[in-house]
C-alpha cells in the first residue's frame, strides 16, 4: 500500500481508503462487515471513511466496533455531518452549530474514539451561513475532537470561500469528497484546477460507478441479481438513469482489452484511473465481501502512462460527463 498526502498538510493516508456506504448496517452482515474491515486493514488500508447518515448512525457504530483492539495512531478515521439522523427534527440536519455539535460527539462515542483525524461537510447548507458552519469546525478542531475537516460534493466557489474562512480561523481545509471515475467527470473542469491552487485534495467516491466499470452489466441482459442496480436502497434509480445505456455499456466493452492487456481486473483499472490524477489522495472503495477488499488494494501503486490513458479516453468517447454544474448540493436542507 503507498500513501500520499492530504491537501496541504503534513497528514498521510492510504491510497486505498475502505468506506462503508451502502454497506454495514444495511447490506452487509455485521460478521461480514466485520472480516471486510480486517480484510481491509491485513491489505494495508489504514483509512476508513463514514457518515453518521449511514445506515441512520449504524454503520459508525459498526465500524467502531470492528476497530477495537487496533492501534488508533496508525489509523485514519473520517467521517461527516449533514444529512438527517436519529428522530430526523427540525435541527437534526444542515450544518447549524447546534447540528455539528451534536453530531460530533455522537460520531464519536459510536465509533468508539476520542477525535477523528477528518471530519467532512457532507454538502453544503444553503440554509446556514457559511460563516457559521467553519466557526464551529474551528471549535470542533479546537476541542481535539477533529483533527483536519473537508467537505463533499463542494462547487470551486464553495470551496474558496470556506478555504479564506478556514484560514482566518487559523484551522485546515484539506479535502473534497466528490464523486468521480472514468465515466463522471464533472470536477475536472474547476473543481480540480481550484483544490490544486488552494491545497485540497479529492477523496474520491463510486471509483467504478458504483459497479459500471466493472463490466457486470452487459448490454441487452438483465441486471445481475444482486447488482446495485437492482436494489431500490443501493443506487439502482442512479445506475439506471445514468449508466444503463447501450451506448455507455458498449463504451465500458471497450476498456475489457485495455485491462487485460495491463492483467488487470476491470474493477483495478477504474480506480488506478482516479488515482492517476494527481489531485486525488485516496479512492474509496467498499465491499460486501472480504476477497473483493484483496482484488480492489491490488490497484494501489499501479501506473498509468499516457498511452494508456489516450486509449481509455478513445474508448469512452462522449460518455463521461464533465458538465461542472453537476457539482451540486441540494438546495434545502434534506429532512
């Protein structure tokens, strides 16, 4: 496993980070989660992302309990604040200092930890002053609780301005967590350009489309059984809507040469792509079952020459989209 930076600061993660989206407390068993976890840390994976919205606060809890008995200096632990939790009232949501300063601590006692080493915005709060929410990110710091905080899904002008704030409250704005592969490449355009210029890297989630990347759907054959895509909780309307295409799923046919020419699985050749830029610090992956954590770590390191990555584009064509608008978050608070 290598490691790289994040952002501008001295702070090293795995190239590889182990998220569990989707995954514990919902889809997976937590036995299976558990091993996942294991898997993840026998592979050389030391940073593991959350949310307290997973699993509405199960998944943290779930974690936490497959990280006891680890040495916590040797490990990375992310996790965010946004989206509804517990009872979802009327302050159970945004980034309200009332809302950040409840989360914290309930994030913390689930995860079994004193601090986190990252905490992130899940998306930006429209309905809460931007001055408000880094004020009580630089308390969170200030209290111990986190050591580095980042965002996700942030535009190029969000992130300037919680950037110059971040500064003035003498704290660090290290990362963005946007959702970004071969085939969604709404960041390149200004996301990217501007975290280089201030000092923020990409955390990077769906590093195989949530599955698309990996070859399994096949044009004009059902979804496996199973799939993402045929689970109403798992991103099966995202999958459909965005992917499911003939002309997406014969461009991702494309890459199965390109792959086995490297003795590369597909899913490997998707995140070595994201982690080819060299703003992304990290791809998230997750997994249901502990082999798959094995395959997915056997990317980290692998290089991209130029060669390479022309075929790619050639195979793709005009099916990535790089439309920055697409860089959003929704403009109230989810309840």
């Amino acid at each position: 496993m290598e490691h790289r930076y994040l952002g501008n600061s001295g702070l090293k993660i795995s190239e590889i980070t182990y998220g569990n989206w989707l995954t514990h407390g919902s889809q997976v068993e937590n036995d299976t989660a558990t091993k996942c976890v294991h898997a993840a840390l026998d592979n050389g994976i030391s940073t593991f992302d959350t949310a307290d919205v997973y699993a509405n606060t199960v998944a943290e809890q779930v974690l936490g309990d497959a990280l006891k008995g680890q040495r916590r200096e040797s490990l990375e632990i992310f996790t965010k604040v946004y989206f509804p939790t517990g009872p979802k009232g009327h302050n159970d949501t945004g980034l309200s200092r009332k809302h950040m300063m409840e989360s914290i601590n309930g994030s913390l006692s689930r995860l079994g930890t004193d601090y986190v080493d990252l905490y992130q915005a899940h998306r930006y709060d429209y309905e809460t002053p931007l001055e408000e929410t880094m004020q009580a990110f630089a308390d969170i710091v200030r209290a111990g609780k986190a050591l580095y905080i980042g965002v996700s899904e942030w535009n190029a002008d969000q992130l300037r301005a919680a950037h110059q704030l971040a500064r003035d409250l003498g704290i660090q704005l290290v990362s963005n967590q946007p959702q970004y592969n071969m085939l969604w490449r709404v960041i390149e355009p200004k996301v990217i350009p501007t975290s280089k210029e201030l000092g923020i890297s990409q955390v990077v989630w769906s590093p195989i489309a949530q599955g698309v990347l990996t070859g399994k759907y096949k044009v004009g054959q059902p979804a496996p059984a199973g799939s993402r895509a045929t689970d109403e909780n798992g991103g099966k309307e995202t999958i459909t809507d965005r992917y499911l295409n003939d002309e997406t799923l014969n461009a991702v046919a494309k890459l199965e040469p390109i792959a086995a020419d490297l003795e590369l699985t597909m899913a490997q050749l998707a995140i070595a792509w994201v982690l080819a830029n060299d703003n992304v610090a990290t791809a998230l992956v997750g997994a249901s079952r502990p082999e798959q954590v094995k395959s997915n770590v056997s990317a980290a390191g692998v290089k991209l020459d130029a060669e390479v990555l022309a075929r790619i584009d050639d195979a793709l064509g005009d099916r990535p989209v790089t439309d920055p608008s697409k860089t959003k978050s929704p403009p109230t608070r989810i309840v």
